[in-house]
C-alpha cells in the first residue's frame, strides 16, 4: 500500500500542476497495483482516484479539444459539479467563458447535451466554431427548411451529434417530444436571466422551461447568466426547479477592456466626429457601434461609410437577409464596424471585438454590461467609449409609457441607475461591480478616472503582449521587436482570412487573435511548439497548423 500511497500523491500533485502526460502514466500503474492487491485499496481511497483522474481527464479534454492550457476563473468547478449529477447555476460576464462550461462537459458525459438559446444566428456561430475544433454538433430551430430539420432529427437518434441547440420556443411544440426520447445527459440554458420577470429581458417563452426537471427526470440542469443580481440568481433557480444547485458567482472585473464614458453637449466633443476620429484610430479593427433609434443607426453607417470607413447598418426594420448578410460580413471581418441598435451582438460570437461605442446610453447597467462584454473576448485590450446625457434619460422613458405600471417603474428606475453610473466620479469598473453585489479595489489602469487617460487624444491603441506558454516545450520569445510582430501579426492574419474564406467560417473561428500574436511573438517552428501555445488544440492542429508553420518559417 506504501506504493499506493506514493502513487496517489505523484498523481495529485501532476494534477495540479498540468503534467498530463505524467498523470495519465501514473493512473496506469495505479490500475497495475490495484489488479495486484485488490483488498488493499479502501473505498475512501478509491474514491480520491476517481477524482483526480476525474481532474486529469477534464484538463486534457480542455486543451486537446479547446486548446487551452488552464481554466479562466470559476470554470472547472462548475464542470465538475456538473459532472458529478449536480444543477448548476453560474452567473459570469460576458467574454468569459461560460459556452465552455457545457461544451467540455458535453465530450465527457457522453450522450447529448441539449442547449438551450434564444439566439438562432448564434447557435449557428457556436455549431460551426464547435464543429471546426472536432465536437459534433448541430442546431433545430426556424431557420432550417423540413429536410434538412428531419436530416439532423435522424442523425440525433443515430447518435452523430454531442450537442443541439435550440431555442425555448421549439421546447414548447414537437421538439420537446423528440427530445423526450433522446439520450440527454445536460441541459444548459443560456441567458438563464430572461426566465427571471426581475431580469432586465424578460421573455416569456422562457417560463415553459419551469418543468424542464419533471420532463427530464434526474438530468443536471445548468444555468447561464451574464446579468443577473442575486435576487435575479435566486429566482432563476426557483423558476427551473433547480436541487440544491451549485452557485458560482464571477468577478465583473475584466481589466481587458478601458472603459470611457463622456457626457454629450455642453462643450462636449460633437458625437459624430468623436466617434469617426475613435474608429479612425483603430483602423482595420473590428467594433460595435450601439444607437437608440433605426434612423441613427442609418446615419452613423452612411457617415463613416462615406469616410472610407468598412461600416454597415443592423437594426430590427432591415430585410432578414440584408441582417444576415451584415452579420455573415462582421463574422468574416468584410466589415469592420457594425452600427446598431441593441438586438445586435447577442447573437455574435466574435472573439476579435476591439471596441465598443455606445453613441447613446443604454438602458440599464445590466444591459450595458453584457454589450461591453462583446469586446475582448479573446483577452486582449480593448475599449468600451460611453457617451450620455440626461437626454437619453427621457427619450428611453417613453418607450416605458403603456407599460404596466409596475413594469414602466422598473425600467425607469433602471434607466436613472445608467445614468448614475455614467455620470459618476469614481472608478468605472469598481462601480460596475458594485451593481453585482462585488466588491473591488479602484481598477488603477482600465478606465478613464483612475488612469486619466482621454479616448479622443490617445494614439492608436498597441495591443498587448501574450504571457508566454507553459505546457509542452514552448519556443522561446523571438527577438524580434514590436514593429515587427506586428507585421508578422499582420501577415498570418491575411492567411487566417484566406483559410476562413476557403472553409466558409469567421476568421476567428480558425484561430483567435490572441493565439495569432502569441504566433507573432514566439513564431513557433515544430507541431509541438505551435501546440504550446493556448488556442491551438489537436483539430485545430490537423487542420491548419502545417500552413500557419510554413507562413512562420518564412518570417
């Protein structure tokens, strides 16, 4: 047993510093010793096994599938309770990470992870970027014609698929049958707020989703939510009949993105030219443009469109295949900027997001939180601009009017918390957080009152280095300097949008930006360099790695 013992803390300590390889060696000499001396082994220690070669698996699955070398906060304990048969509920900003919670759960479980979304052209995003890195996965909803719908149907009940998303509205009609008779092994539910009537996007279809646990009997439910207040946590557990659920709660503090906000009028910058001079100085990056009205959104695309600037127009009264075909440009970096109301963005999963502009207030903080987070997904700088005035406060009170009475109160009352936060004088980020129910320190770099710094007089934004990576035998930094990684940056970019082209994805599916500087900056030369970096997994690998190698040997 003394062996044992020895074994079992080698493969506790490989665990928790990433050897996996050493892990996976050490598990099979533990089953050596276990086939020789059965009795020796107690229950109790049996169990710490399965665990930490529970651990094993989970990390190697992260960075064989997704590419990563370690988990973002939060992460790994909710796949494990999840694992382990329990409902989840986990409340994170946008940007970090809460797709992987279900996604890596779904290679391991087995059977089929059934995902719930609102959202049909991010479902294609996600099934797309999935199939890409080697999950197998596909998507039900509206946009499928009977064939193609009965097709994927089909290959559901032969087991080809890992994951299906659908939209709650699909629940309520034949698709909850179907799903009735599947080998489901999860639920998530994404934007698990919008079931929560003190939620900031209350949508009723979501209520049907109150007796998913009587539908699908001891099925783990998981809960996703990049908005919710505790009271808006606890009643969204409530609503899905959440067990005891696991509850992980996620800083709001990323220091990735520099929050602004700047009031409008009174001696202020004309909106207009400030935002042409912000996007002018950021050229060939993409961003998000939020306006209240249709006919802003029109004006603000024809204005920088006019100024040789790539921008296009989104907004609810467009023709469905003129959004679509603004989205599919945004995705495959045709366009760079995107000028829109709200609805725009929740159904993106673009990972190269530089900035986002609000050119007029939002409604709420939490709405403002989760159009923030669309940028710098991949964790690199990136600049949130807010500009306000307590004009916006009474143009966004009239959409209130005819609303229930308490409703309208509400809203309105969430509206004057914008306006609050925008117009304080304190560190952004720490108010931010502060709306949460979070407490941080002053952000002391990543707002504009606590650096001091002026978003209309800053030069063009460097991007930051990556940290250098640690598994596998990692080339050292190149000696080359800024200047000319950016041109290596540069360079494999335009490869990474030929490779999306000729494979019908968003470049950033192919690889992120920040897996593209890490490729500028360290410029690996062998499979097993390029595999040291985060983002790049062993599909991904297969797939385009000869090429990004070939591009780097030339540099």
């Amino acid at each position: 047993m003394r062996d044992a013992n020895r074994l079992k803390e080698q493969l506790r300590d490989a665990v928790a510093f990433g050897r996996l390889i050493e892990a996976e060696e050490t598990l099979a000499a533990l089953r050596e010793e276990y086939r020789a001396n059965q009795t020796a082994f107690t229950p109790g220690f049996i169990k710490d096994i399965k665990q930490l070669g529970q651990q094993a698996g989970i990390k190697r699955t992260l960075k064989d599938v997704f590419g990563y070398d370690c988990f973002r906060p939060g992460q790994e304990e909710v796949i494990r309770a999840v694992l382990a048969g329990n409902d989840a509920l986990a409340v994170m900003p946008t940007g970090s990470g809460k797709s992987l919670l279900y996604q890596l759960s779904a290679k391991i479980l087995g059977g089929i992870t059934l995902v719930i979304s609102p959202l049909i052209s991010l479902q294609k995003d996600q099934v797309d970027a999935l199939n890409e890195g080697g999950l197998r996965a596909t998507f039900l909803n509206s946009s499928l014609d009977y064939e193609a719908r009965a097709q994927r149907i089909r290959g559901l009940y032969r087991g080809d698929f890992e994951l299906v998303y659908a939209a709650p509205e699909g629940l309520e009609q034949s698709l909850g049958q179907l799903m009735e008779n599947l080998d489901i092994r999860l639920i998530a539910v994404d934007e698990a707020h919008c079931i929560s009537h003190w939620g900031h996007d209350f949508r009723p279809s979501y209520r049907n989703l109150a007796h998913l646990k009587d539908r699908f009997g001891s099925v783990p439910v998981l809960g996703l939510t990049a908005t919710a207040t505790p009271a808006v946590a606890r009643d969204i557990a409530e609503q899905l009949g959440m067990i005891s659920p696991f509850v992980y709660r996620g800083s709001f503090f990323r220091p990735n993105l520099r929050l602004y906000s700047i009031k409008k009028g009174g001696g202020g910058p004309n909106v207009r030219d400030a935002i042409l001079s912000i996007v002018s100085a950021r050229k060939n990056q993409s961003g998000i443009i939020y306006c209240l009205s249709r006919k802003t959104v029109e004006a603000t695309a024809g204005f920088l469109k006019e100024r040789g600037i790539r921008a296009a127009p989104y907004h609810a009264g467009m023709a469905p295949g003129d959004r679509e075909a603004t989205q599919e440009a945004f995705r495959r970096d045709d366009v760079d900027v995107v000028t829109a109301t709200i609805a725009f963005g929740m159904g993106i999963d673009k990972s190269n997001v530089r900035y986002v502009i609000h050119r007029d207030m939002p409604k709420s903080v939490e709405g403002y939180s989760q159009e923030i987070g669309r940028a710098g997904r991949d964790g690199e700088m990136s600049d949130c601009v807010l500009f306000y005035s307590w004009a916006d406060v009474l143009a966004l009170e009239r959409f209130t009017d005819g609303l229930e009475t308490s409703l309208a109160q509400t809203q309105q009352g969430q509206i004057r918390q914008m306006y609050s936060f925008a117009d304080s004088a304190s560190c952004r980020h720490q108010a931010l957080a502060r709306h949460f129910n979070e407490k941080i320190e002053p952000c002391k770099t990543s707002c504009d009152y606590c650096s001091g710094l002026d978003v209309m007089s800053e030069a063009p934004v460097k991007k930051a280095r990556q940290t250098p990576p640690v598994k596998y035998t990692a080339p050292q930094a190149s000696d080359a300097g800024q200047e000319d990684a950016e041109y290596a940056f540069g360079e494999i970019k335009k490869l990474r949008k030929q490779i999306a082209d000729q494979n019908k994805v968003p470049a950033y599916v192919v690889f992120s930006d920040a897996t593209l500087r890490a490729m500028a900056q360290y410029r690996p030369q062998t499979e097993e360099q390029m595999l040291a970096l985060s983002g790049v997994g062993l599909k991904k690998m297969e797939k385009y790695g000869q090429a990004f190698l070939q591009a780097l040997r030339t540099m």
